[in-house]
C-alpha cells in the first residue's frame, strides 16, 4: 500500500511517501535559488509522493535562528518559492509549506534583526533557564497574525497546504511543554491551556485561506535539546494536547518520532502515530529513521540504507496514513524508485558530506 495512491483532503497523492521537512541552509537572503528549485523537482521527479519544504521562516523579527534558511516576507522570495512549486508541479508531484518560527533557538546578535532576542513562552529555553523575552500578549498576537499572513502567501505562491511546525523545542513546542511554559494567563497552566497558542494560530490560518487549501501540524514529544522530554505521558494526556489543535480545523497530524517503530506509550507495542492517528481520526503522518540502520541522533551520523518491511506493515495495516522519509530521501533523490523495485542495495547511504551539497 505504501506506493499506492493516497487522497489527502482533496490533493490525489501517487504514493504514500512524504519527504520530510529538512532545513537546507542554502537560500541566501532568504531566496530559494535555481539549486534549491532543482533539488526538490528532482525528487517530484523520482515519484515522492508529496514533498514537505524545509522549515520557512514565518515573517516575524524573532523567527530565525539559523543562516541562510528560506523566508515568504519579500516578493524575490515568493518567485523563488514559485519557481520551486512549479517545478514540483510540472514533475507531478504536490507540495506542502511547513512555517516555522524557532523560538529559545534564536540568540541576540542573530540576523537578520541582531538587537531581537529569542522569544518564548515564559522566557525559558530549557527547564530553569530563562535567558529569552517572554512573549507579551501583543507579541503573540503579532506572530499569530504572522503564520496567517504567510499561510495566505503560501496559498497565492500555489502551494497545496501548509505544515505548523509545532516539534523539537521551537517556538510552538516551547508553549506545549510544561518544562518550559509557566504562564498563568490563558495560555499556559493546563495541558489544554499549552495547546492555546498554536489552536489560535490554526484557527487564523484557517480563516485567511479558502477551504480546500491543507493546513497540517507537526508535533513531537521529543526536543532537540532534551530526547527523552514528553508532552504526553499517556494517551489521555495526548488527547488533551491535540483536542483543540484538531477542532481548530487541521487536515492532518504528523508525528515526529526519532525512531518509529518504538511504543510510545507504556502497556502497548503502538508508536506515536498509531496513537495520534486513534485519537485525533484525522490522517497522520508518521517519521522517524525509515530506511535507516542507525536512529535519528545527529544529523551529521552516517547511516546504511536498511529494509522498509515493518513501515510498509505498518501503512498497509492502515495504523497510520503517510510515511515521511528524511535523510534516506536528501542522501538519494531516487530513493522511492529504489525502494518500489527492491533495490535496497543501490541505495546511496546517509552521510554528512550529503548535508553539504543540494542534490
Ligand atoms: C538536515 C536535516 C534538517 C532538518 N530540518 C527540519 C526542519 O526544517 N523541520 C522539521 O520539522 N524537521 C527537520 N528535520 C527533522 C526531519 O524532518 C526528520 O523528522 C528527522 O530527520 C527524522 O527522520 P529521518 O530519520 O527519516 O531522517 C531535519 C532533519 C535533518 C536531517
């Protein structure tokens, strides 16, 4: 089942492959270049089934905390951005956004604006250490109407959804998590409380967009900074955190797992997606060290292509809808025509020389 077609709200996949978003690094002034274009048709191209950008910073002062990562928030980097979808387009294959505001990541002295801090939640970047602004009720207010000014440049740009990157300790994160949200106003407190901000965000998008436009979530319970941190304890905690994201009106859910065929929660085999999928009922993307022999530490590690059985077993038993594939899909851009022909052995490995070049 896994390559056979998928229908996503309205969007008609070929396959049920989604290339993960991975941040590239190589979009000076914010601008996709003509490289960026040729990296993501030439996997349109080798039949992924729906590709998911590289986090796009949403046009706010205190999203960025990385060089060189793509933007919405300048005519040039529109065309770039439509340069991309066409080409993807013109390949046959469908194209999501994901928007991504980095939080605690930023540090003052950052581009492009070097006298804004990082803004969270509470202040906090981790338990206990509070070194960013805490965000005022004007701030979020700010970087709601952010995410639904870009959603709409997304849906004008042809794009055919957008991904809230709401995973791995960035901004969205930094609200869920109770080690780093201490806010006793209505956005913080309860787990429901936590979900606050980014329901807003959706119902925003929601309502700067036409109907039929994607609007997807990514959530993790892992951080960057902390692997073993969870949002959810429980699949009635996970219920909680995702209640109200889901009725603010999302198209799917994507669960970011580092390896995916790890049981989430204690007393079943089940991982994260299965989970999400059960209780939210709405698709699900699942992601986490497909096609790799080693786990999702570090980017940098190598990694051997390794058999896809147990994540085919996985969609074919419909636990979960979709499949993202991260560096497998950057190391090889043919990776899904390897794989349907089953030739796992012509598969071109994982290593950190692949991060350097856009091919
Ligand atoms: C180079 C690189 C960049 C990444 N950038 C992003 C990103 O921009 N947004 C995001 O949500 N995840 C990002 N990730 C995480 C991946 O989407 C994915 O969840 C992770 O690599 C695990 O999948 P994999 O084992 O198939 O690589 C990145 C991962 C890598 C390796």
């Amino acid at each position: 089942m896994l390559f056979e077609p998928y229908k996503l709200k309205n969007l008609n996949l070929r396959n049920r492959v989604v290339m993960a978003p991975m941040t590239r690094n190589q979009s000076p002034g914010g601008i996709p270049t003509s490289e960026v274009v040729a990296y993501y048709s030439r996997r349109a191209k080798a039949e992924v089934g729906l590709i998911i950008t590289e986090g796009i910073e949403v046009s706010h002062e205190a999203s960025s905390a990385y060089p060189n990562v793509p933007r919405l928030d300048t005519k040039e980097a529109r065309e770039g951005w439509k340069r991309v979808v066409n080409g993807v387009k013109e390949n046959g294959g469908s194209v999501i956004a994901q928007l991504w505001h980095c939080g605690g990541f930023r540090k003052l002295g950052m581009q492009p604006n070097p006298e804004v801090p990082g803004h969270t939640a509470s202040g906090l970047v981790k338990p206990g250490k509070k070194v960013a602004h805490e965000m005022t009720l004007e701030d979020i207010k700010q970087t709601i109407n952010a995410y639904a000014s870009d959603a709409k440049y997304c849906e004008e740009i042809g794009f055919d959804g957008v991904e809230i990157h709401g995973a791995h300790g960035y901004l969205i994160d930094n609200f869920f998590w109770e080690g780093t949200n201490i806010r006793d106003d209505s956005y913080g407190g309860s787990i429901e409380k936590r979900s606050q901000f980014v329901s807003e965000i959706i119902q925003a998008v929601r309502s700067n967009i036409s109907q039929e436009f994607i609007v997807g979530l990514r959530f993790s319970q892992w951080k960057q900074h902390d692997f073993e941190a969870k949002l959810a304890h429980s699949t009635d905690d996970l219920k909680k955190v995702l209640l109200s994201p889901v009725e603010s009106g999302l198209d799917y859910l994507h669960s970011s797992m580092r390896r995916f065929w790890e049981s989430e929660f204690e007393g079943s085999e089940e991982n994260l997606a299965y989970w999400t999928k059960k209780i939210s009922n709405i698709p699900t993307i699942g992601v986490g060290s497909v096609g790799l022999d080693s786990d999702f530490i570090d980017m940098t590690a190598p990694s051997k292509p390794a058999s896809i059985d147990k994540a085919i077993d996985d969609i074919s038993k419909e636990k979960y809808d979709l499949l993202a594939v991260g560096r497998a899909l950057l190391s090889d851009h043919e990776w899904v025509l390897k794989m349907k022909e089953g030739r796992l052995k012509d598969v071109i490995p994982y290593s950190k020389e692949a991060l350097l070049k856009l091919y």
